[in-house]
C-alpha cells in the first residue's frame, strides 16, 4: 500500500475521532443543561398537579424522582464527558502514529540510499 495513500486515510480518521469528539462534548453539555433544570421543571409539574387536586400523589412520586433524575443526569455527563475525552485521544493517537508512520518511511528510504 502507497504511504501516501495510508497517510491520507489516517488523516481522515483523525478528524472523524475529533468531529465525534466535538459531537460528544456538545451533547454532554446539553445534558449537563437538563440535568440544571430538572428541579425547576419537576417543580412546575408538581404545582400543575396540584391545581388538579393530585398534590399529595405528586409529592410522593416527585420527591424520590428528582434525586434520581439529577443522579442519573451526573453520571451520564461524567460518562460522556469520559468519552468524549477518549474520541479526542484517539484522534491525537491516530495523528500523532500518522506522523510516526511519515518519519518511518523516510527513515527507511534513507537507509536504503546509505546502503546503495
């Protein structure tokens, strides 16, 4: 396979690590916006179920719920915010081993000259 050709393809799978990265980072800081505004929101149905007279059912279902919610919203952020530190390494990987494979490949054309 032509190096060039195998640079190239790198190349390209380096950026796809770093759109899907950038993809993760901004779906992490989405959820990092829900997991912000479930209490108020949680806040608003329980006033909405207490004009229709299911205040006291509200109470018990919402209660537990809103820990839940904003415990699970956490870890998912941690989580995605982990991973979208990993799609980013393994962009800088695949660059960094496109550079080494370059530097190989003239490392070996120059041997070739010492020798012949």
């Amino acid at each position: 396979m032509d190096a060039s050709l195998r640079k190239s393809n790198i190349s390209v799978l380096s950026i796809i690590f770093y759109i899907l990265a950038g993809i993760m980072g901004l779906v992490t800081l989405v959820l990092l916006w829900g997991v912000i505004s479930i209490p108020g929101a949680l806040e608003n149905i329980s006033a909405t179920a207490g004009m229709l007279g299911l205040g006291p059912i509200a109470g018990m279902v919402l209660g537990p719920m809103k820990g839940v919610l904003i415990n699970a919203g956490i870890i998912g952020v941690i989580v995605m915010g982990g991973l979208a530190g990993l799609l980013f390494g393994f962009g800088r990987l695949v660059a960094r081993q496109a550079g080494l494979m370059e530097r190989v490949a003239q490392l070996e054309e120059e041997i070739r000259a010492l020798k012949g």
